[in-house]
C-alpha cells in the first residue's frame, strides 16, 4: 500500500542516476541491435527495470518496497552482464568505464537499502 493523503514520498537519492544510466544503456543498446537484436532488447528491460522499480519501491511499503530494490539491484547486475556479453561477442569496443561505475553504484546503494530492511 503506498502513502496516504498528504504523506510524502520518499524517492532514493540514487533515482537520477538510474535514470542517467539508463539514458546511456539505451545509446550501447541501439549499437547492440544491430548485431544481436535479442541481447539489445534484454539489456533495455533490465535497464528500464531498475528506474521501475526504484519508482514502485518508494510507493510500496515494508517487505515490498525493499523486494522492488532487490529487483531493482538484479536488474543493475543484469544490465552489466548484457555489457560484458557484448564486449565479449564483439558488438561493441570497451564499454566506457563510467558507465560501468555508475552501474555498480546504482546497484551497491540499492543492496545496501534492501539489507537495511532485514
């Protein structure tokens, strides 16, 4: 159940950087496509997933609200799978480093969150 009448929500501070990650993800996605059209499309959902479910998670309350960080944080891993995947089929030339940064920060926030709940 998310917040009632007048109750505020609590959006993570890590959420413009998910969204800023996912600006990037879609950029690498589009040059994937044109080798592997299943992988590209893999990497947006998991991409789109963190922002989702970041956005659900600050609506959602107790257990669900830390499961959508989870899911959230899977998702980031996912994502840099898809990166390596790419790197190493050849689709695409040394991912940049700051992409990956931004990633593996998105998702140690997000772990730390989720842990914070048990």
């Amino acid at each position: 159940m998310g917040p009632t009448r007048g109750e505020e929500v609590t959006m993570l501070a890590i959420y413009p950087t998910a969204r800023q990650a996912l600006r990037r993800i879609g950029a690498i996605a589009t040059q994937i496509e044109k080798h592997d059209s299943d992988l590209a499309r893999q990497m947006r959902r998991a991409g789109t997933s963190i922002v989702l479910n970041i956005r659900e998670g600050s609506q959602s309350q107790g257990r669900n609200r830390h499961a959508r960080y989870w899911n959230a944080a899977g998702s980031g891993a996912e994502v840099l799978g898809c990166l390596d995947c790419a790197e190493d089929l050849g689709y695409v030339r040394d991912v940049d480093p700051a992409l990956r940064a931004e990633l593996s920060h998105v998702v140690g926030v997000l772990v730390r969150v989720a842990r914070a709940a048990r």
